[in-house]
C-alpha cells in the first residue's frame, strides 16, 4: 500500500504534529500516510522546528492569504492527498475545504458542538468547560468544512473532569487523550475510501499507560 501523502497544519508548539509523525514511525513499512508538508500560519510556530529536525518540508503561510491561494499551491506543489490541522488557528479556506472534503481532519480538545466555534481554543476551551460544570470533556476529531469546528465528528474520547480540575490541569489529561486518538484517527481515515465513523469511545481511563491506552484505542478502532 502507498502511504497517503499528508500535510500537517500547524499554529503553534506542533505536539499533535509530532504525535502524528512518531505514530507513523512507529508503524513503518505498515502506516496509511506519510507526513511530507507542514504548513503554518507563524513564522516562530515551534511546529515548524519539528517538522526541521525530521526533515519534513515546511512553509510560512502569508498573512494575506485569506483566500488560499498561497496554500492551495503548496499543497499541490506536493502533491497532498490529506490534511490533519494540528492547532491550526485560521480558518481553512473553501476552495481547500472543497477539494479535500472527507480528507481534511481537525482534532478539537472538547464535545462538538457545545464547546466549538471562533474563539474556542487552548484554555478557552476548558475554562468553558468547567464554567459549565461538564462531568466529561475529551477530544473530537472531525472531518472540516467551511465553518469552524462544524465538520462531521469521527470519533470522541471522553475525559472525566475532576472535582479538583482548573484549565491547566484539564488541559493537559485531554492533551495526552489527544496525542492517542488523533494519530490513530488519522491513519484510519488514511487507509480507507469510506468515511468512518467510530462515535463516543470508552472513557479516558488516566491511572493507565500509554501503552495500554493505546492497545485499548486500536482494539476498539479495529474491531
């Protein structure tokens, strides 16, 4: 099987980026993408300095190009087939939407839709989630169109909220759950011609491993 060649979307540290990468090292020889691009839209984006360290063509986004021009060039430069946005904070223009639909993936740190939309992002995210008195948060990955945070939902890894939890340390239980399902997600979608839909996983079990967390995501995600 040829790896789809995939570009990675990136605002800021690029931890779900690397997330993505080391799963597909991990899986050599048996993984559905290739990692090949990453694109941002800040020239001091840490996301840029991992993708330099693997060798990963990379690329500052203009700020001007609000309609997507610049980006849909460089996508086609490299021939892209699927993109995963990895804290990627700008709207996705629709002539990339259109010409990816069902290929474009976003991984959104809450439950889509009530914690989603402009604005909602990093600690907003869980700041609005405790507000609320959520019992469970958790990653949402989604195909993405036009709208921000509003594409079909693929898959939801719940995570409780603790009694004691503020943003930050919300924040980072999700973020592990995220650096699981994502890559995961990812590479189902990869290698597939038919749209997935996985819904609500068991919850996130925080007293496991990583490794048995993920030998719980790739049962459930293969059976």
């Amino acid at each position: 099987m040829t790896p789809v060649r995939l570009a990675v979307l990136a605002s800021g540290g690029g931890s779900n980026l690397q997330a993505i990468v080391d799963h597909a090292r991990a899986r050599a020889g048996r993984c559905a993408y290739d990692v090949v691009l990453v694109a941002s839209s800040r020239d001091d984006a840490f996301a840029l300095e991992r993708a330099r360290r693997d060798g990963i063509a990379n690329v500052v986004l203009r700020p001007t190009d609000a309609g997507g021009e610049m980006l849909d060039d460089v996508l086609a430069a490299h021939g892209i087939e699927m993109i995963a946005l990895a804290g990627y904070l700008r709207l996705v223009p629709r002539q990339v939407t259109a010409r990816f639909a069902g290929h474009l993936l976003n991984v959104h740190p809450a439950p889509l839709p009530v914690f989603g939309g402009p604005g909602m992002y990093g600690a907003r995210v869980h700041r609005a989630v405790l507000a609320q008195g959520a019992t469970m948060s958790g990653p949402t990955v989604h195909l993405v169109d036009e709208a921000y945070d509003h594409g079909d939902a693929i898959a939801h890894w719940p995570v409780p909220v603790l009694s004691d939890d503020d943003p930050e340390t919300l924040g980072r239980r999700v973020l592990r759950a995220e650096h699981l399902l994502y890559p995961r997600i990812v590479q189902l979608v990869a290698g597939t011609t038919v749209q997935p839909s996985v819904g609500t996983l068991p919850a996130f079990d925080d007293s496991l491993d990583d490794v048995a967390l993920a030998g719980m995501l790739d049962r459930t995600l293969a059976a």
